[in-house]
C-alpha cells in the first residue's frame, strides 16, 4: 500500500502473525470501523488483532480466544 493511499487514514488494522510479527492488513478513517475490521479478522483467522492510532498507540485489541461465538 502506497503511502499516498494512507493519507487521511487515521487508524490501522493489525494481525499477530504466527511469526508473532504484527501485520498491517487495513486501514479505515474511523475507530468503529476499524474496530469492527479487527474483530472480524480475529473471528476468520483466528489471531489477536489490534487497531492502532496515527500516532502508533493501541486504541483496540481482539483475542479470538475471548470472543463468544453466536453461530
């Protein structure tokens, strides 16, 4: 992702890889959205999530292991 694209984007959207690497995977210009993204994420692959600020402080964390399934 181009860093032109990234302007005006305010929150990032991460995932712990198995290599307990953090990996950027969206970006969304607002922390609902972006925290909605992360918990989707977390539920399809099963890893902690996160959602950073602009800044690069933690807003929003997700463990899969903490969400209760519906289905």
């Amino acid at each position: 992702m181009a860093t032109e694209e990234m302007a005006g984007e305010q929150f990032r959207v991460e995932e712990l890889n198995p290599f307990l690497e953090w990996h950027l995977h969206t970006t969304a210009t607002s922390l609902e959205f972006a925290s909605a993204e992360a918990t989707r994420i977390a539920r399809m692959i099963g890893r902690e999530t996160r959602v950073l600020s602009e800044g690069g402080s933690v807003l929003f964390e997700v463990d899969p292991m903490q969400i209760r399934r519906t289905d």
